[in-house]
C-alpha cells in the first residue's frame, strides 16, 4: 500500500512541478510549493485511481484530475492552520506556511492553489471534451464551497464547546472533508458519462470515506503523538471540538468507523475482486497514524 502512495505521490508532484515550471515564477509560488510538496500522502489521488480502475480509466489522467485535488487539499490545510482557523503551527511535522510565510501569504498562496485546480482542469493539455471539464469544474466547485469544505469548516468552527447531535457532527465532516472525496469518487464516473444516479452512488460512497477517513482523523488527535503524526495531537478536547469521539466515546468510534468499511465493501462487491485496491485503501485509511 506504502508503495502505491509513493508512486501516487511522485507522478502527482512531478506532474504538478512541470505545470508550474511551464508559468511565469512568482514569489508567491515558493509557498504554493511548500503547500504542495511538503509532504502529503496523496490519499485522495488514490482514491479517484481506485475508483478509475473500476471503470478502465487512463491513470495518466487520473493522475492530473488528482493534482488538481490536491491543489485544492493543500489550499484547505493553509487556511485551516491559520490564526484565524485552527490557529496551528505545524502541519506534516514542518512549521505551517503561515508560520514560515506570514499571514498574508499563507491566505494568497492558499487562494492561488484553489485557483490552480481550476487551472489544471480547464487546460488544452488535458485530453477530455470540454463537456466532461465543465461537468468535473462545476463538481469540484460544490465540492469546495459553501455546500462543501468551506461550509463544513464555517460549522466546525461554530459547533466548538456546544452539545452537537451525532447527525450535526456527520453533516459537518461529510462537508469538510467527504465532500472531496465525493468529487474523487464521482470523477471517473462523470468521464465515462454515467447516469446521474450511479454518479449520486458514488458520491455516497465517497461520504462514507470522508466520514471514515476524518473519525480516524480524530483517534489520531485522540491518541497519536506528534512525532508521528507530525501535528500537535489532543487539540480537539482543548478546543471543544463536537466530534464523533467526543459524543460517542472511543470503543464506539472504533465500531462506528468498521461499519462504515462494511457498508462500503458492500455497495462495491457487484464490482468483484476490481474493488479490492479500493477496499484496501479503506483499511488504509482506519488504520493509518498519520
Ligand atoms: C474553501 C477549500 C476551502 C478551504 C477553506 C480551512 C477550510 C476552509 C477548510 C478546512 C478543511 C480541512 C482542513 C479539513 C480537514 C481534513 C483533514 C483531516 C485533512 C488532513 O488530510 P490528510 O491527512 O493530509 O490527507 P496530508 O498531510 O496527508 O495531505
């Protein structure tokens, strides 16, 4: 599995350090670089290949449709660590861009790496009809707003210190975090010009990941050390967070996040043994430390 991601991780950043090389050089870009490259597992890239596998996609395109994700990744960590935020300091076990940047850069390279996503997929280089482009532009859009991840960090930030329902909580980290994983389960659907229902499935599916991917998200604040997950642990409790944790204890968790694998390897067994990369990611994801 390590050996997937790394792979995963090379050809994204060699794919996005050539679209860079390929525009004018800005100071900004030196923090739109230390977002990218500094470090990452590329999960959400391997998630869209999975999926892509399930439909014979070409993983060279794959692979830029995930770039343009992880742009959009990178851009929601920046701001996330900001003062203004989730006010951390360090990110990936390396001071956070607006630690080593300032403010004022953190915000613009952030936007700038939104931006570029739009970039990526809008470009001549990218060898699918101007169609499906708009279809993944509009997708990825939702996915990153007021209906996606800034809406879900907007009630994160809200639900700090208050009594939150378990449906609340779900609603707020399928927006913050399941909704990019939506758009990476949706994507390959949406170039092999599936009906809008089977895109819905696997937008559902890519909730579920979110939910599964941001619960062990928490066990790792809850019980992971710095050194490895390479981020201050235990903040949630300190700040309040309503978290899945935080209402359902952490034995619960644990059974809540392994059904959320069992339903999901079931709405992907009509796929057969092409599912498996895909179910292994899921244990990928549970079981991670970092
Ligand atoms: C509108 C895109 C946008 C952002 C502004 C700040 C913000 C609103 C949203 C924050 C969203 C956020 C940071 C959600 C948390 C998701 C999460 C658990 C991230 C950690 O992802 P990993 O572990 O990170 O995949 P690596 O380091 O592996 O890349």
């Amino acid at each position: 599995m390590q050996r997937k991601l790394n792979k995963i991780a090379k050809d994204t950043n060699l794919f996005l350090r050539r679209f860079i090389a390929k525009q004018k050089k800005t100071n900004l870009i030196v923090a739109m670089k230390y977002g990218l490259f500094s470090g990452g597992k590329k999960i959400r890239s391997k998630i869209l290949i999975d999926v892509g596998f399930l439909f014979k996609l070409d993983y060279k395109t794959l692979i830029v449709i995930g770039a343009a994700v992880e742009c959009i990744h990178a851009y929601s960590l920046i701001h996330d660590d900001l003062p203004c935020m989730d006010d951390d300091s360090i990110r990936r076990g390396k001071p956070s861009a607006h630690i080593k940047f300032g403010e004022a850069t953190a915000v613009l390279a952030g936007n700038s790496l939104l931006t570029m996503a739009f970039e990526i997929l809008s470009h001549k280089d990218l060898k699918i009809s101007e169609k499906i482009k708009i279809d993944l532009i509009n997708k990825i859009s939702e996915s990153s707003g007021h209906l996606g991840i800034a809406g879900g960090q907007y009630l994160d930030l809200n639900y700090e210190r208050k009594k939150i329902s378990q449906n609340k909580i779900e609603e707020m980290e399928i927006k913050k975090t399941g909704k990019l994983f939506s758009f990476c389960c949706a994507a390959p659907l949406i170039i092999k010009k599936k009906s809008k229902n089977d895109i819905k499935k696997f937008e559902n599916i890519g909730a579920d990941i979110g939910l599964l991917f941001q619960v062990a998200d928490d066990l790792i604040d809850y019980k992971g050390s710095l050194l490895v997950a390479g981020k201050k642990t235990g903040k949630d409790k300190k700040k309040g967070k309503a978290t899945l944790i935080s209402l359902l204890g952490y034995k619960n968790t644990i059974k809540y996040a392994d059904n959320l694998i069992l339903k999901i390897n079931r709405k992907l067994k009509r796929y057969g043994s092409k599912s498996r990369n895909l179910s292994e990611t899921l244990n990928y994801i549970l079981n991670r430390n970092k």
